[in-house]
C-alpha cells in the first residue's frame, strides 16, 4: 500500500518551485544542507525532507501499526516531532538515521499508551 501524497505546509503558504531557491534546496545533495537551510529560518526546506523521506517514515509506521490510517497519522506525528526537535540533530549521523530513530520512539510511545494494562479491583484482592 503506497502512502497518501501529503503536502507539508510549514509557512501557511506553498512553497513555489519556480524560484530560484526552492530548486537548489530540491537538488541539495545533502539533508544536512536543508536542516540547516531550516535552522536558518528557510522553511521550505522541511518541505524537501518530507518529500524526501515520507515513504520510509511511512513504511516504518506501517510495521507498527498495521493499517494505513494509523500509519499515516504516526508519519505525520513522526514529521512534527522532527520539525520541532530539528535543533537536536547533532550531524554525528546520517539524518535519515537520526530520523529514523525520531520514528522508532514515536511509534513505541504510540504502541505502550495503546497497551496499558488494567487490573480489576476484584481480580487484585484474588491474587493477593
């Protein structure tokens, strides 16, 4: 199953390919580049790095979750999480690593707040 086309809007305006800006951060060779070109205050540049790796944020939320609805809510919670943590990125890895390990962590918080355990207060006095 392929991932829905999202459209990253960061600005509250689309960013347009048709400056001169915009194509040299689509054809930055390095992420490093465009998260500094972020850090610096060039937004669309976040726009570069969803286009760039929605579909193994994606791919990775679906092993979780199991369906497309779930996953498509963990990629976007995975790209938030990104956007706002990106002054954390050091650069002592690959950003798709560093990524990666944004998505592992919010899908392992999704999973434990789904699988909390209850225990009847009938079922507590048997076992004691």
């Amino acid at each position: 199953m392929r991932p829905r086309h999202w459209q990253v809007t960061v600005t509250g305006d689309r960013t347009d390919t048709a400056r001169p800006e915009a194509a040299l951060l689509r054809d930055a060779p390095d992420d490093r580049i465009l998260v500094e070109a972020c850090l610096a205050g060039r937004r669309e540049a976040f726009d570069v790095i969803v286009e760039r790796h929605q579909r193994q944020v994606y791919q990775l939320c679906y092993r979780f979750a199991g369906n497309h609805e779930d996953a498509s809510d963990l990629a976007q919670d995975v790209f938030i999480r990104a956007y706002r943590g990106l002054h954390s990125f050091k650069g002592n890895s690959a950003f798709s690593t560093w990524l990666y390990r944004v998505g592992v962590n919010v899908c392992l918080n999704r999973v434990d707040a789904r699988t909390l355990k209850w225990t009847s207060l009938d079922r507590a006095d048997q076992a004691d």
